[in-house]
C-alpha cells in the first residue's frame, strides 16, 4: 500500500503540482509538504508525501566508502 | 546512487558466518517483503539469515469487523469509495467486491481527492480510511474538504512495541519501514533496544539496510540507522504530522492477528464529527456491529502477520486459498505475506 514514486515539481498552482514522472505528468496535491518548482518529491496515492534530498544519499556512500 | 552489489553480499556473507548462530531480520513494510520477493532476495542470504515478513501490509491487519461495518453500509444502500486493495478482505458475511456483485455502490479510487469529487454528488458517501501514516495525512485533507470517512487508521510503533513483547517471536532486528518513516521520523524508534534500520525500496537499498542489521548484530549495537536518507529524516515531515494530529487522535484498535493495541490508532476528532461516519450513521454501524457473526476459519493470517508461521505452514495455503479464491487478507492485498509467497515462492 505504500508504493509511492518520485517526481519533479514542474508548476505549482495552490495545493496542487503538476509533476513530472519521468516524462508523465500529472497533477498531485501538495498540502503536506513545502516545496518549490524545481523540487524532487515523493508521491503516493495522489499526494506528495515528502521533499526528495538527494545530496544526502551521499551519506549513504560514506558508509560504504569505509567498508 | 549506485550501490556495489557484490561488496554488499559480500559482507552480508561474511558477517553472518562471523554472527554464526541463526538469525531471523523482520521487514516491517508490505512493499518492503513485495520488493525482497521481486529482487529473489531471500534466495541471496547466508543460510542462517532468514527474512520474515511483520504486521506491514495495512489491508492485512484491518480487523474483519471493520471490514463487516463498510460491507454493511453499502448493503444498506450508502454509497462508499475505498482503495483498490480492500476489495477482495473477506468479511465475516462478505467482501466488498460481493456487496458491489449485489448492486451495493461501491467505488474504487486511487487517489482520496477523487472520493471527495465523487462526495458531491453521492451524498453521504463514506470513504474507508484505512492505512499507516503513509495514507493518513491525506485523509485528514480529504476529511477537511468534508468528505465523511470510516476510520480504520493505525499507527506504527505501537505494532512494534507489541511484537517485541511477544516472546515467541524471536527477531534480531527491524527492517523499519521506508514510507511511514518519511513521515514519523527515525527518533521514534529509538525506544526500541532492537537493531534497527530504516530501509529504501530497491534492490540494493534492502541489501544495504540487511548489512547495516548484521554489522550492529555483530558488534552488538541496538541503534536505529537510516539507509534511506535521501527521502526519511530523523524528524520526518512535521507538516504531516500537523494535519493528521488536528484530525485525528489516538485511540485504542483491533489488528488483525494482534489483537487490541493499546493507543495504536485514529479516530477522528469531535470536531469533525460531521465527517465521521460513526457519527453520522451511529444507529446504523451500531447495528451492523451487533449483527456481526463471526465465520470460522482455519485461516492463519494472525500468525504469519506475526512471522510466528510461514504462509507455507497454514493448511490452507495454495489449497484452498489462492490469489483467485482468497480465504485471508495476507492472500489478498499484493503486499501480503501470502500474496506474496504464491507469486513468487513457487
């Protein structure tokens, strides 16, 4: 149930986003999270759950980097 | 990010054969066991590491009644919408999908906003609003544009302090869930004393967040860690939170398999009774309830739920149960165990 693809925000009007999803776009609901155009963000069942940070997936190969 | 497999398996291998003694690591996301099946993932592990599925899949552990109060409202000639996935959940007198066989009204949607649309002209139409905090902030929206709702919603951590002090269930850590993280946060798991991992949903992320598990097993850590910073911060997503808590408050539920959990669900705040549907249909639900005779089944969903028995193990597994002839939600929703393992175990 909690399937959710990422998307980019490509128009913002209201609590509304128009989003790409690699090259499908949609409209989705954004009232749970601030985001601006431009932004990466989670999305599921209609909704953008949370803001994408990719810059921190670099912690991740920090950890690996050690092993 | 690209993730080196084989250094992973590698050390997945390597750490097991250090940690020697068998070890079972519970993923405690639906999509989580979905994706471990998809990659072949099991098939990857060291022979003493085994991965169990938990109570994750949020179609699974609705409790049947609730399932009996939706099929009743639409018996009853009350229009209502619910997600895809509730369709088939057997119900002590039937599924959803028979109620709608019967001429009941009953709508699928895959995104709440369409219930909402559908609301205008369906008067009175109720929406099942069921799921972890995933879902749950888009129902709280969905509840302030007016749309009156049944609410089977659950929270998650009080599902894990449950199967920590069930001592049959004996796990070494959490595969925590990636989605609900992104919405509660990783701080919350801290009172847990359970190697823990919040993990992704590829391939490789579950891979890395088993290696994680084993490296804290071996150096006998009990911390939360986080594979899937890109998405899940320590804080989650406050704005989130915000909406679900002026909707909603905490309550006591039924899971399925588990049983009541103190304080381990929503019900919907007085302040919105209007779109409460235990409100609005009081005397209705209320009936519906007394009415409810429970059906036996030898179905052992309550089990495998708690990784207490494989799906293998139920009687009637493959049997009499099947994907087109579901006795159990785990054989139902595609992220239950059992949907799962007759996909994919075979």
């Amino acid at each position: 149930m909690c399937l959710a693809i990422p998307g980019k925000i490509l128009k913002i009007k209201g609590e509304t986003a128009e989003i790409d999803f690699n090259g499908i776009r949609k409209e989705v609901n954004i009232a749970m999270v601030d985001v601006a155009i431009g932004d990466f963000v989670m999305v599921h069942a209609g909704f953008a759950i949370e803001k994408m940070d990719m810059d921190l997936a670099s912690e991740i190969q920090g950890y690996l980097d050690k092993k | 990010m690209k993730l080196d497999k084989q250094k992973l398996l590698q050390s997945i291998k390597d750490n097991a054969n250090q940690i020697g003694r068998p070890l079972r690591l519970m993923e405690l996301c639906g999509t989580h066991s979905q994706s471990i099946a998809q990659h072949g993932i099991k098939s990857l592990m060291p022979k003493n590491v085994k991965l169990v599925s938990g109570p994750g899949c949020p179609v699974c552990v609705t409790d049947q009644t609730d399932i009996d109060v939706m099929v009743g409202l639409a018996l009853a000639g009350i229009p209502v919408a619910v997600y895809g996935d509730t369709m088939q959940v057997p119900g002590n007198l039937m599924s959803l999908e028979e109620a709608k066989r019967q001429g009941a009204d009953v709508s699928i949607v895959y995104d709440i906003t369409e219930a909402v649309a559908m609301s205008q002209e369906k008067r009175g139409l109720v929406f099942f609003g069921l799921g972890f905090e995933t879902t749950t902030g888009m129902t709280a929206w969905a509840i302030q544009q007016g749309l009156i709702v049944y609410c089977a919603h659950k929270i998650f951590p009080p599902a894990m302090s449950a199967l920590l002090a069930n001592k049959k269930i004996k796990v070494g850590g959490f595969l925590n869930p990636g989605h609900v993280s992104s919405i509660i946060g990783t701080k919350v798991y801290e009172q847990f004393k359970i190697p823990q991992v919040v993990a992704g949903f590829d391939g490789e992320g579950i891979l890395l967040a088993i290696e994680m598990l084993l490296t804290q097993i071996l150096e006998n850590k009990t911390i939360v860690q986080n594979a899937y910073t890109s998405l899940v911060k320590k804080d989650g997503n406050p704005k989130a939170r915000k909406l679900i808590s002026e909707v909603f408050e905490i309550s006591d539920a039924r899971w399925r398999g588990l049983g009541e959990i103190k304080k381990s669900g929503l019900k919907i705040r007085k302040k919105y009774k209007k779109q409460d549907a235990e409100f609005v249909y009081a005397n209705l639900i209320k009936k519906i309830r007394k009415e409810i005779k429970p059906k036996l089944s030898a179905c052992k969903c309550g089990l495998v739920l708690q990784g207490l028995i494989e799906s293998k193990e139920c009687p009637l597994f493959g049997k009499v149960c099947t994907l087109d002839n579901p006795q159990g939600a785990c054989m139902v929703s595609v992220e239950g165990s059992c949907n799962v393992e007759y996909r994919y175990g075979k």
